[in-house]
C-alpha cells in the first residue's frame, strides 16, 4: 500500500525568530538612545524597521496558517473575505487593534509613506521648522491608516508606536514584536492547533531562553537605562 503521508503546510512561522533574535542583538548593541523630532540614528533606525516588518510577517504567517486550518475545518468559507478571516481568527477587539496597528506600521515602512517637511538645525539637534505634511498630501495611506494614526503626534494612537519613518526606534521594535507575541498567545490559548509557541525557546546574545522569558525581559535586554 502506497503511503499517504502526513499533512503538511508550508508555513514559515516561527523560523523568523531567527532574524528576528540576530536583529534584536544588533539593538542591544546600540547602547544610546538618543533621537531628535525629526530622526533617530540609522542604524538604530534600520534596525528596528526591520525586526517590525519581521515580527509582522511572522504574525501574517501565522494566521494564515489559522485560516487555513479554519477552512479545512468548514469553520471559515474559501470563498469569504480577508477582514472576515481575521476577525474569525482575532475575535477580540483589543486583539484586532494590535494587529492592525502592526500592518499599519509595517506599511508605513515597507512601503515608506512620506512625510514632506522643511527642517534646520539647532545645535547638533535636527528640528522641523514647520509642521510636516502627512503622507495623505501624496496619496500614500489606505482607510486603516488614517484610523490608527494620530497625526498631529505621529504616532499609533494605540501604543504610540512613531509612524514618522526616520523616527522609529528601539523601542518601537519592542513595542511590535511584544504586541505580535500577544497575538501569537491569543491564538494559542483559542486552539492550540492553530499556533503553539509558548514552548519555543530563543537564542539570543549566546543564551538560550524560553520565548515567554525573552519577552518579558526584552525591555532590560534592549532599551537602556
């Protein structure tokens, strides 16, 4: 009898942990924290864009593999839409507004939405000398955006993550992946089948921790005092 196999999906999921543990090592390494209103360094700054757009793609991962399951399951149709296949999955408003604060960002990155502004400098301080023009001015930004941003901060509205794209830091890095964490945990205590990660463990800076730890401690780890 031929052998049929086990089921299999090709889900990356978390083997972005990877990248993500050798990106936040590199933050740990940048021991200022110094930015002005209009930047903070580059390589704090290209740093922390990229383990955002990395902890959302791992978050995306993961509930497509949900979605699919869901689907297997008659739970969620093939035929239904991509908002009503999250909102299945996420059924928790504070939940949803993680993950939608999470894309937002991640679009504000990957598909860097700019600001116009007109800057000087003062000292060795880079100020704007006006109130820079939102990325709406150029047509850059769908419905979400315009709800998760406060745009006279330039910030998320809900955990105050920087949206101006030369300002994201550190500690906006933190911020996402412990938001996509929670997620990740939601979904697991939903169904286990859906993402298991609490039992994952991270390397990072040559020690080996359980992933609820690492979290946990990733305020200590990267932002100094």
């Amino acid at each position: 009898m031929k052998n049929q196999g086990d089921g299999y999906l090709s889900i990356i999921g978390d083997r972005f942990l990877f990248p993500i543990a050798t990106v936040f090592e590199k933050l740990s390494e940048i021991k200022t924290y110094h930015e002005n209103e209009v930047q903070t360094s580059a390589t704090e700054n290209g740093y922390s864009t990229a383990a955002i757009v990395l902890s959302a793609i791992m978050v995306e991962s993961y509930i497509i593999r949900a979605v699919i399951i869901m689907i297997d399951r008659s739970k969620l149709s093939p035929e239904s839409k991509p908002r009503e296949r999250i909102k299945y999955i996420l059924s928790d408003t504070d939940v949803m507004n993680k993950r939608d604060e999470i894309f937002t960002v991640r679009d504000v990155i990957v598909h860097n939405h700019p600001w116009g502004a007109r800057v000087f400098t003062e000292g060795n301080e880079l100020k704007f000398a006006s109130p820079p023009e939102d990325p709406r001015v150029y047509s850059f930004g769908d419905k979400k955006y315009g709800e998760i941003v406060d745009f006279e901060n330039k910030t998320t509205k809900f955990t105050g993550i920087n949206v101006f794209p030369t300002k994201i830091n550190k500690l906006d890095a933190v911020k996402i992946f412990k938001n996509a964490y929670d997620i990740l945990k939601f979904m697991e205590n939903r169904d286990r089948a859906l993402c298991y990660v609490s039992h994952l463990n991270i390397t990072f800076n040559n020690e080996r921790l359980q992933l609820d730890q690492f979290v946990s401690s990733l305020d200590t780890l990267i932002i100094p005092k």
